[in-house]
C-alpha cells in the first residue's frame, strides 16, 4: 500500500517541513490543483496528506495515516496516554513552543502550583464555586493538575485569545501555548515558577495503529532515512 | 466485562429480586426510596466535584443548548434536592439506579451499573449516624445471600485533628487535610517544610504588600478580591514554618498504618504516646464502630483498618469504608461520611451526611452459586 505522510496544510509549520524536505533533497509536488494532496518527486509510492495540525494528530491515533509531524502539544493532547497509539520518533527543530500555566499578576501572592492549589480551594470555600482554567488543552490540564494534587477547579473551552479569558472574565486562570511569553505579559498574566506543563516543537510521528505492509514499511524506510529519523520502532 | 451491558432475562430478573430484598430493608428502617432523573443539570456534577469526577461524567448539550449530564452518583442530586426543598432532619433516604461512569484507563469495564444505596441526612450524633449506616451496608449484604466478606475502614477526622494540632498557618494545615488521599504526597509536604523550603519571597511590611499590589497596572483581578489577595499575602509573607521532627515523623509512620483493626489501634496508640499527642475521642469513635462490628458478629480479624485509607472521591471528610468480597479482591459496597457535601450544594448552614452505596452487580456476582 501507499505510505501516507501528513504534514500541516498551511503557515510556518508547512513552510517549515518544506524547507526540513528541502534540506533532505525532496521536492514537493502538488497531485491536485486544491493543493490537499501532494507528492515528492521521484519518490514513489509515498502520498502527503496536507491537514490542519489538529486534526494530524487525530489522523495519526485512529492510524488513517501513517507517519505525520505536527506539534508534540497537539499529539499529547488528542489522548490522555498516547504511548501505545503513536510513537514520537524525531524532534524536528521548530515549532517550539511552551503549554504552561499563567495567572494574573494582580495574584501577587501566586508564584507556584502549590500557592494555586491553596488559592483554588480557598476560592471554593468562599465562593461556593470552582476556579475556572480556561484552555484548549484540557486533556494536558487535567493531567498536569492531577499530577499537583489540584481538584478544586474546572476547565472551561477555549478555541482561541485564550489570554483574554481573564479581561473578559469567563476564566480566572489560563493553560495557553507561548513562545516568548510576551502575549501574556501584555496582558498582565505571568507564568508560575513551576507552570510549564510541556516543552513543546513540532515532532515527526508514526501511527503505530494504521496498517503496516511490506510496501507502506519499504516507503517508511526510505523517506526517514533521508529525513534522518530513527526507524527501528517500525 | 462490556462496556456496554445487555441484561438478559435471567440477569435482569435475579438484579431485580436482588433489588426488592435490600429496598425491602432499607423501608424497614425508614429509608423511603426516591428517583432523581438520569439526566441532571451539568453544572451539579461539574461545579462541586472536581476534574477527577468530571474526567469520568458523561455531559452533552440538549439542543437547547443547556448542558446535561448522566448521574455518575445518586448522592448528589438526593442531596441537592433535600437543600432545595429544605427538608425536616433529620432524612433517611434509599435508592436504586443507574449510574454512569467514563473510564479512561479501563475501557472495558462498563460505563453504565446499578447502584443501591442509602443517605442518612442531618444525624446530629455522628457515631450514631456512622453505626446506623455501616450497620445497614452489613445486613444488606447479608440479606442479598453474601456469608462472608472482608472490610476496609479509615478515618479521615483522625487525620484532620492531628493536623489541626500542628503548630502551623491555617492554610498549611488546609493543604495537609486536602492531601491526604494522595499517597507520597503529604510526607514529601512534611518533609519540605521541615526542611524550611517553603519560606516566601513576598514583602514582610504590609505597605509594601499593597504597593506591590497597586504596581500591577491593569492586570485583572481574576475573581479575587483585593482583601482577598492581600490577605493571603500577608499569611504568606508572615508564616514562620518550623515543625518538630518528632510530629512529622508521627504522622508519616501513622499515615503507613495498615493492619487488622485491633494490631492498627494498638500501634497508633503506642505512636500517638511517644510523640506526645492525644486523640482519644477520635480514637473513641474508631473503637465504637468495632464495637458495632463486633456486635454483628464481624470477626475483627477480618477489618483492615487504613490509615491513609480516605478515597479518591473528593467529597468524603470522616469515617471512610468499603466492604469486599472474602479474598478482598471485588469493592460489593462502599460508604462514609461527608458532612461538608450539602453546604456546598447551598445549604445555609451545615448538614451532617452519612452514607453507603451497594455495587448491586458484583454483589450478585459474589452470591451466585
């Protein structure tokens, strides 16, 4: 069968595997004028799926592709345990990015996950109602908090301006993606010392769940070994 | 085990005889049978019990758009009706249903079991209200046919009142109390702060404290208010954590306790002496409870007490106890105390709760011939 590599349809994550293809001396090669569909040329028998990053890692755990590089966010938390589903094989070099924990500096007495944890508790003691964490992670959050000893809380959704979520009052803490953390300082929220709940970049992925035959794995061989990744796994 | 269980004649008919004996006992004691809806406002769940409860609830959105979710207990829709209606105390009610449950890391245990149980509401006499309970989850398992059976018991008030003679800030002893069902987790607490890695970097002077406040510009408040979070950052600043040795070692090696029940009130008498503290009504009640055993004819070497024995679930504050199957193997029911439980779903003041839930479905299993 055809190996099938997705890779993100558009921004600096695709800019970014093109120049990782370039680099290894593929040459990317639009198979339809939509532009979702892509091949390398005088590479046969691999197709590249061009998805959003999101759904990447959603294509990778239920093995309807089978290798993938989007953010190590993304992958971590389309799945509480990923480990059987999809092994993270390289570490591509962009897409860095921080999953942390930030709070507003008018919380002066708040630096740690420990001072969160009492102020979390003391909140519903007063206000008879649990904090709100706004994210878009909240697979990440739960663990992260679990892991803390935090249970005085509950997530709210956020599809996007997530910082914003404290301004406009529909979340009194956030777990947001940052880079540079200026974001979040321009918007008076600081990170806790011991906030970061992952280190994130963008990661070349195997499907571990998507049907392997001699074909697919003959492909996989070829493409990382020009990508230089490590293959054993397969 | 599937997850989504079928109920043929046979087991249907055998979980529905089951169900008439214990409904039939528990009348006989007054506990009248009430039916919450299976479908219950989200916000119940979601709101009071926390991430660990909400990981494992089902919600969805009517198409209203208001958020629902299936009961993952019968405890808390009883309880919230009860505050809403403001009902005479004390309140003895029973229930038999269905109940829903996620489980992320077991995929196959079923998501949906029956579940029969008992809520004792507003009892002023805790070890009245404790004994009465437990002594009910007994006969109820001996009247659905189950001869023998093991037992786990803890008690988290032992806990909370070593804790709250500890010469510490209230919020550590908070801390310490919120902890203690989290194994590792109040030793690693005990040993930082006997190592003073915990001191705060927050100004001591309170000017300071509300200039450093007032240099925030125009960072959200977040919820709080400015008393709020001065307040705490006084605390903060002013707290001085020294902790004898000898109380954090007490506490550790309490915390380790686990053995049948008569071994496990010796060791921790001989550990509270040593270390010089007393805890004799909290003691008083544990040995109340085995004399309400005893008298049931439970052989005590059959009772495990726990110390660190406090359950996951979020809301349990004292007695805690779970009945097992001979080998100890199978949970067939389990129960406690959670006098804080009515309070947050909005009672003006507080309501002692008391109560246990019978797993109908193993019960049965662990009775078949």
């Amino acid at each position: 069968m055809t190996l099938t590599l997705a890779i993100p349809s558009k921004g600096r994550l695709k800019e970014k595997c093109e120049a990782l293809f370039a680099g290894a001396g593929l040459k990317l090669e639009q198979v339809n004028a939509r532009g979702y569909r892509a091949a390398f040329a005088g590479l046969p028998g691999v197709e590249v799926l061009l998805l959003s990053a999101g759904d990447i890692a959603a294509a990778l755990l239920a093995g309807d592709v089978h290798l993938g590089i989007t953010g190590e966010d993304l992958l971590r938390e389309a799945a509480p345990e990923i480990e059987n589903r999809i092994a993270l094989i390289k570490k591509l070099g962009f897409g860095q990015a921080d999953v942390v924990v930030a709070v507003s500096n008018y919380w002066i007495d708040v630096s740690t996950m420990a001072d969160l944890d009492d102020v979390c508790a003391a909140y519903a003691a007063t206000h008879k109602k649990r904090l709100r964490v706004a994210t878009k992670y909240a697979n990440l959050t739960r663990a992260f908090f679990a892991h803390n000893g935090i249970a005085d809380y509950r997530i709210v959704p956020s599809a996007g301006a997530t910082e914003g979520a404290l301004a406009a009052g529909t979340a009194e803490v956030i777990v947001d993606i940052t880079t540079t953390g200026a974001t979040l300082r321009d918007n008076g929220l600081k990170i806790l010392d011991d906030g970061v709940i992952l280190k994130s970049q963008a990661n070349l992925a195997v499907s571990l769940t998507a049907e392997w035959d001699a074909e697919a794995r003959a492909a996989a061989k070829t493409l990382l070994g020009k990508l230089g990744a490590d293959f054993t796994t397969l | 085990m599937n997850a989504s269980p079928y109920y043929k004649p046979a087991a249907i008919e055998a979980l529905n005889r089951q169900a008439v004996t214990l409904l039939k006992l528990f009348a006989e004691r007054f506990y009248a049978r009430e039916e919450p809806s299976t479908l219950q406002p989200a916000a119940l769940f979601l709101d009071r019990s926390g991430e660990e409860i909400r990981r494992r609830t089902f919600t969805l959105t009517d198409p209203s758009g208001r958020d629902l979710a299936l009961r993952p207990d019968l405890t808390i829709p009883i309880a919230k009706r009860l505050v809403e209606e403001g009902r005479a105390l004390p309140a003895r009610i029973s229930y038999n249903g269905a109940v829903f449950r996620h489980e992320p890391q077991a995929p196959e245990k079923p998501v949906q079991f029956f579940q029969a149980g008992v809520e004792l509401f507003g009892e002023p006499d805790r070890a009245k209200g404790d004994a009465e309970i437990l002594t009910l989850a007994i006969e109820a398992l001996r009247a659905a046919g189950l001869k023998d059976f093991t037992l786990r018991m803890g008690d988290l008030g032992l806990f909370g009142a070593l804790v709250d003679d500890l010469d510490l800030p209230p919020h550590w002893r908070s801390r310490l109390k919120r902890h203690f069902w989290r194994p590792g987790y109040v030793e690693t607490l005990l040993d930082r702060i006997g190592h003073g890695a915990e001191s705060s970097r927050l100004p001591a002077d309170a000017t300071a404290i509300e200039k450093l406040l007032d240099s925030q510009g125009e960072a959200p408040a977040a919820g709080r208010s400015r008393a709020e979070v001065i307040a705490r950052a006084r605390a903060e600043a002013a707290e001085v954590l020294k902790l004898d040795g000898n109380v954090a070692g007490a506490i550790t090696r309490l915390l380790a306790i686990s053995a049948p029940i008569e071994t496990a009130l010796a060791e921790i008498r001989a550990l509270l002496k040593k270390a010089g503290i007393a805890l004799d009504s909290e003691l008083a009640a544990v040995e109340a409870r085995l004399m309400v055993l005893k008298s049931l004819g439970v052989d005590p070497t059959k009772i495990e007490f726990n110390a660190h024995f406090g359950r996951s679930m979020e809301y349990y504050t004292g007695f805690v106890f779970e009945l097992r199957t001979a080998d100890g193997k199978t949970e067939l029911a389990g129960g406690g105390r959670y006098d804080n439980l009515l309070e947050l779903l909005g009672a003006p003041k507080p309501v002692t709760a008391v109560g246990c839930a019978i797993h109908t479905e193993t019960l049965l299993a662990a009775v078949a011939p």
